[in-house]
C-alpha cells in the first residue's frame, strides 16, 4: 500500500490513526499500540514522514503536511465524508488498491 503511495509523489508522509480513535471506529482495541504501529512502519524505511494522527482533530496532519495528494486505503470509510471540505482546491484525493489483503489484511494475523 505504501508503495502505491509513493508513486503519487517524491515525499510520503504516514499518519498512523490514534489508539482512541481506532477503538472508537472498530468498537475494539487495536492488536497493536499507536506507538508499536508507529515504530513498525518507520521499520519500512518508505515513508518520508511518519507520525501520529491528533486525536481532537483528525485533519489536523493535513492542515500541517500540506499535502499535494491524499491516498486513501482501499477499506478508509471513516473521516472520508468531510474530506472535501478539510483541504485546498488543488489537493487530489486517490484510493489505493488492496495488495492481497486476503492475505494481509492486519485483521488476518490476529491470534
């Protein structure tokens, strides 16, 4: 997915969601803490940027970032409605594919 990101641009920057806001969408803990998904994806070495999301705000990162370009995952539903209304003119909104989430989906490697 995060490869798919970067071709959109020549600097990826990753917000990864809030532990209380994974719980409020999913109505359960994440598997793994924001600071663990934090540290996992900056593992990656592909995005440029990773940080965490704010937790009053969720268009806060946009705001900072300032991004030419938002890639959505292919199963983002939540904060995607007034998306529009959070960002300029020229910001392009693109949804990504899924790369085999049969497969690897985060769900599929609960225990």
């Amino acid at each position: 997915m995060f490869q798919q990101a970067k071709e959109y641009g020549d600097f990826l920057v990753v917000v990864v969601a809030r532990d209380i806001t994974v719980c409020a969408v999913k109505k359960k803990p994440s598997q793994f803490t924001e600071d663990i998904r934090l540290e996992n994806i900056k593992k990656l070495n592909i995005a440029d940027v990773v940080r965490l999301g704010c937790i009053d705000d969720h268009y806060r990162a946009i705001a900072d970032e300032k991004p030419d370009v938002i890639a959505l995952g292919y199963d983002q539903r939540e904060f995607v409605d007034n998306l529009t209304k959070a960002i300029e003119d020229h910001v392009q909104i693109v949804r990504l594919s899924p790369y085999k989430p049969e497969i690897y989906k985060s769900s599929k490697f609960k225990s």
